[in-house]
C-alpha cells in the first residue's frame, strides 16, 4: 500500500475528470443496441445472474 501522502500518477481515478468521462462514455456505445442481449431479454439476463451467483457463491463462509 502507499505509504504517508504519496499518490500514484496510475489508474482511471488519478486521471484528469475530462479524460475519465471520455473513456466511460465509451462503454455505452461499445455494442450496438441490437446486440445488447440482456436488455432485449429479461430471462436471459435473469438466468446469467443466477448463473454467476452461484458459481461465485460456492464455498463462502465455510
């Protein structure tokens, strides 16, 4: 970890605010709209969900 007030000149929060928000806009224009699979549907995004649940649920607080 960083020691006293060093800070790192790394990562998306040291990043200028303008430069940050140019690269987070990206991601909602990075797949077309028709390919957006869990916005067109429910179910699938539902069942990917439970999917990942429980595949990253296992073995916690054994």
């Amino acid at each position: 970890m960083a020691s006293g007030n060093s800070t790192s000149k790394r990562g998306f929060a040291s990043m200028d605010i303008e430069r940050q928000r140019e690269i987070a806009s990206k991601g909602g224009r990075s797949v077309p709209a028709e390919k957006r699979s869990f916005s067109q549907d429910r179910e699938l995004a539902s069942n990917a969900g439970r999917k990942g649940g429980q595949s990253t649920g296992t073995g916690r607080g054994e």
